[in-house]
C-alpha cells in the first residue's frame, strides 16, 4: 500500500522561518566582513531589511513579466482571430 506524505502547514512554515533566518545570517555575514567592519550591529539591521526587499522584488519581476507576456499573448490571439476570418473570407471569395 502506498503512503501519502503528510506535512502539515506548520511544518512547512518552520521551513520557510528557517530558510528565512539562514538567508538574513548570510547577508549580516556578507555585510559584516565587506561593508560594516567597523560596526557589525549594523550588519543584522540591514541584512532584515535586505532579506524583506528579496521577495518583494522576485513577486514584482513575475509581475512585471507576466504583463509584458500578457501583451504578447493579446497580439497574438488578435492576430489569430484576423487570419481565421482573412482565411474565411478568402475560402468564401475564391
């Protein structure tokens, strides 16, 4: 008998929490031993408000591509539909 893996909602937010948490340690570690040497405190403020920035930004690329293709797929579908009737009318015409 096969067994469906079962996660609950909290385990995967455990997850995101600590993929999270990782992410914020790596940027503070980055901005600590390049930009605040002198002051790594600063580093942990920054590094949040960096990690909070990173998602807002990947959901406004997807954004911004998804309306670029949004365009595209009018022109095409209008193009289709006029050759589907170019082509009617021709097929009724000849």
């Amino acid at each position: 008998m096969i067994r469906i893996l079962s996660i609950s909602a909290q385990t995967i937010l455990n997850y995101l929490y600590e993929a999270y948490n990782y992410l914020v340690q790596f940027i503070a570690h980055i901005l600590q031993i390049t930009i605040f040497q002198a002051d790594p405190g600063l580093a942990t403020q920054y590094a949040t408000l960096i990690s909070y920035l990173i998602p807002l930004t990947a959901i406004y690329i997807i954004l911004v591509f998804a309306s670029g293709l949004k365009k595209i797929i009018g022109y095409l579908v209008a193009a289709g539909w006029g050759f589907i009737i170019l082509m009617l009318i021709l097929a009724k015409v000849g």
